[in-house]
C-alpha cells in the first residue's frame, strides 16, 4: 500500500509530459516499497486528488508520481530516497564501535 502522496515539483510534471507517446523505462517504488522497473510507452498523466497522480503506462501499469526513482534515465522525485536506500550500509559502522 502506498503512503500518503508527496507533492511533486511542478517541472517534473512538465518533463513526464514530454514523454508522452515514447517508449521507455521507468524505475519506481512499488505500493509495497520495493524497486520495481517496468518498460514502456507513456499514456498519459493522471490527477487523482487524494490518491496521488499517476503516470498511466501502455502496458496498463500505473506508477505514482512521487514514486519514481528515475523516468528515461532522469532522476525522480524518489531519487534522494532511493539513493539512500541503494547506500544504506555506508551509514553504519560495520562493527566497528
């Protein structure tokens, strides 16, 4: 399930609709927080109030806005937080007290 949604810059609004109608690959956290990739062709974007806004894929997947970690190689919303996630064991100490 999906937290509540985050609000997005408005230019990443701008730059999911210049992909409109292209094939391509988008990297995203699923609604059970794992990363999940899924290729192809953008739809359309959709603004669903409470719920969040949505791309809506070709392939009939539909990814949350504030979740994607990267869309055609351009960092997401998501990207700080996976970034973090992918770098978590640089943040402990590895057994060294």
């Amino acid at each position: 399930m999906y937290t509540q949604f985050t609000p997005v810059d408005p230019d990443f609004y701008d730059i999911v609709n210049d992909y409109q109608h292209q094939l391509l690959v988008v990297h995203y956290f699923n609604p059970h927080g794992e990363v999940d990739t899924v290729r192809s062709e953008l739809v359309r974007l959709t603004k669903s109030g409470k719920e969040g806004d949505f791309v809506v894929l070709k392939s009939n997947d539909k990814v949350r806005l504030d979740r994607i970690i990267t869309i055609h190689g351009r960092p997401g919303p998501a990207y700080d937080e996976y970034d973090s996630y992918a770098n978590q064991c640089l943040d402990c100490m590895g057994g060294m007290d």
